[in-house]
C-alpha cells in the first residue's frame, strides 16, 4: 500500500528509514503503545545522549535481563 501512494525512495538510506519506520509503527500497535510518543522519547534521548527505548515488551526485557 504505501509503495502505492508514495513515490518510493531516492535511495538506499530511504529505503532503510522506511523500512525501520514501518516496522516500528507495526511494532508498536501490536503492542497497542503509542507510536508518537515513543518516538518523541526515542528522539529526545537520542538528543540528550541517552540509551533510547526498547522496542521489546516490557515482560520480554524482563526476561532478557533474567537470563543474563
């Protein structure tokens, strides 16, 4: 669909954000988190040199971390 309404990308970085991007939106509604606000976070730790969040549920960073 988007490929459709769009007029693609100029390039390969284009073509890496929309994929990341795209993943990201269907990501997160998967998990019903708001996408706007997740990415108002991501972008404001990346600006103040923070590590960024995670894309992982909540329970699956818990898990992670268990295991280590």
């Amino acid at each position: 669909m988007y490929r459709k309404t769009s007029f693609g990308t100029q390039g390969p970085e284009g073509s890496r954000f929309v994929e990341r991007i795209l993943t990201t939106v269907t990501t997160l509604k998967l998990q019903r988190r708001g996408v706007l606000d997740f990415l108002t976070h991501t972008l404001q730790a990346h600006r103040r040199g923070l590590s960024t969040p995670s894309l992982l549920p909540a329970q699956a960073s818990v898990q992670l971390s268990n295991a280590a």
